[in-house]
C-alpha cells in the first residue's frame, strides 16, 4: 500500500485506523467520527476514497453510502406488517408451473405458487405465508431447517448468499425490529451464521445458478432470479426455471405434474 513500516506486530489482519485515514486522505479523528456515525454529510470524495482504499466492489460501496448517510429517523418507515397488493397475486398465478414466490425485506416468505412450494419447502405447510408472525423465513430455513439444508448441493454458497442478503437489508431498514430479531435469534441458534455475520459479507445476490437435489425429482439446475417489485419496500419476486430440453426442465415438470396430481385447490393462495 505504500505504508511506512513502523515495526511492532498487528494484533490484527488489516490496515490500522489511521493507515486507512492517512491512504484516503483525511485525518483520523475525521474518519472515527465517520466511522462511529457522527458525519452524515461526507462528502462523495471521501466515500469514494474510502471505497478505494478498502478495494470495495460496486455492492460493497452501495452498502458504504447507505451506512454513511442513513434516512433521518423522522424520515423512516417503521416496521409494519408486509401485505401483497393484489395484482401481485395475479403476477404469481400468471407464472403459471414456473417455481415462484415473494419474498419480504425481512427474507420473509409473504407467498409461493404451488411449484415454488412443492421445490423448496414442500415439508411446510403451504398455507404458512398466510399467517403473520409464523411465515417461513428464508433465513431461517438456510439455517435452521435440516429440509432447505439438504436441499442445496453447496449450502455453504447459499448460506453466504443469505447472510450477505441480510446485511444490505439492515442498511436500509436500521429500525425495522423482525429484522433486527431475526439477526439476533440466527446469532443464538446457529454458530454458523453468526461466524458469517461477523465477517460482514455484502454483495448482490438477485440472481444465481443453484444446483438442488430435490427429494422427489432429484438433482436439478437451475436458475434464480430475484426481481425487485415496484412501490413495495423492496418485496422481491424470486423464480428458479431450468435450460430448456435439459433434464433440470424435465424435473422441473415432473414436479409441476406431482403438485398438479396432488392438489385440486387454486395454483397460489397468498395473505388477503
């Protein structure tokens, strides 16, 4: 970094404070207070500088701004309960057997199609999203569920993925409690996401390739996309869907033919 060596051992990989300060060009009484919260007007110069110095990617600078200029408390939305608007549920019927659900800023399940159930979480009862308070939890389920466990072929990717979906969720909801809650009890219950947490990962994670082996129609590729919806506090429409010809498709509608085969009731029930 061009550094002058001043001997001693760091107790700590990673520049110092004041190294840090010193590359980006201002002092370090400057960067602990921004550090600590206490200099919401940086300026982008020194955001920037400080992207630079710590080699962040375009993700990780995103993050960098919204911690350093968080929304005036009077200015944010507390939490409140997550609904659908009805044309939501109209889109998720219209996908027709595609997997499909909405997930909420708080990796809230808010609903799922019949596919998109039967795929990832057909141990659960398919009316859960329709119970607040109770819904299944993305997160949760990486974490605590042995189901969603097994079900990825790279779990650790997922897990990763989950986590540093979380951190750029709590940036830009600082006073929303389910998140903070559902932080705290996954810090509990699983050393796992607490290591994760810890390390502070961020990064975008609205689409992936994930390779599942499904219970009932076994190994599967797939795509997974997470489209963020207009106007609904980033709620999210997250679909997975195969090459087409491959046997990922061919599973894919084996599973849709099972669900078809088992239910008589509408292709998607979401909370009213």
């Amino acid at each position: 970094m061009g550094l002058a060596e001043h001997g001693g051992r760091r107790r700590v990989p990673g520049l110092r404070r004041e190294e840090l300060a010193q590359l980006a060009g201002v002092s370090a009484g400057y960067y602990t207070r921004l550090e600590q919260g206490n200099s919401p007007n940086a300026s982008d110069a020194v955001l920037d500088a400080i992207a630079r110095v710590l080699r962040l990617d375009a993700a990780e600078q995103a993050h960098l701004y919204a911690l350093a200029r968080p929304a005036p408390a009077t200015a944010r939305r507390r939490s409140r309960q997550e609904r659908l608007r009805p044309s939501v549920r109209l889109m998720l019927d219209a996908v027709g057997d595609t997997p499909a659900l909405i997930i909420g800023r708080a990796a809230d399940v808010l609903a799922w199609n019949r596919t998109g159930h039967a795929l990832l979480a057909g141990h659960l009862d398919f009316d859960a999203p329709d119970r607040p308070g109770h819904r299944p939890n993305v997160a949760r389920l990486v974490f605590l569920d042995e189901h969603t466990r097994g079900l990825y072929t790279d779990w650790r990717a997922k897990a990763r993925d989950t986590v540093a979906d979380l951190r750029r969720s709590a940036a830009r909801h600082p006073d929303d409690r389910e998140l903070a809650e559902l932080v705290g009890e996954l810090t509990m219950k699983s050393r796992e996401f607490a290591a994760l947490w810890s390390a502070h990962p961020v990064r975008v994670c609205d689409h992936h390739v994930r390779e599942l082996h499904h219970p009932l129609v076994g190994r599967l590729t797939l795509y997974n996309e997470a489209l963020v919806l207009p106007d609904d506090d980033r709620q999210r429409l997250a679909l997975f869907y195969a090459e087409p010809g491959s046997s990922s498709a061919a599973g894919l509608r084996l599973l849709a033919d099972l669900v078809a085969g088992s239910h008589d009731a509408p292709v998607s029930r979401v909370p009213g």
